[in-house]
C-alpha cells in the first residue's frame, strides 16, 4: 500500500473516528465530571416533588434525553437515577 492511499484512508476515517471520539467525551466522560453535590442536589429535588417515584422521573429524564440524542443530560440522569437506587430505600 502506498503512502498516498495510506494518506486518503487516514483522511476519510477521521470524521468517523472524531464522531466516536465525540460521543465517547459527551456520554461518557463529561458526565463524570459533574461534582457530586450537584447530583445530589438534583436528587433531593427529586425527591421533594416526586417522593418515592423520585427514581422513576429521573429514568424518565434519562429516556427524554436518549429520545433527542442528548448524551450528556443522559449520562447525567443516570447518575442521578443510580444515585436514588443506592440511597433510597426499598
């Protein structure tokens, strides 16, 4: 394979493998950033509207934000949803 064809290859693969890249920092990496007082806020919020259905209105934040391809407010609402499993007795 020459270095010209090595050269095309490498250029048409990097919007695929920026669109990866993208998807990995913004659903994956960037939500883990959010301090944890801001997700226990968003928890306790939860549960002052919602009481014992708290869980369940933050599944279905995290399903709105899957429906608009939002993967960072999904990757948020599922740490604020895991945070309710854990605390939230059953």
């Amino acid at each position: 394979m020459s270095w010209v064809t090595l050269g095309i290859l490498t250029i048409t693969a990097f919007p695929i493998w920026g669109a990866l890249a993208l998807e990995v920092w913004f659903g994956m990496i960037r939500p883990r950033l959010i301090d944890q007082a801001e997700i226990d806020a968003l928890a306790a919020d939860l549960v002052r509207r919602h009481g014992s259905r708290a869980e369940e209105m933050a599944f279905i934040e995290e399903d709105r934000a899957w429906r608009y391809s939002d993967s960072f407010e999904r990757g948020k609402w599922k740490r604020v949803r895991l945070h309710l499993l854990q605390t939230m007795p059953r």
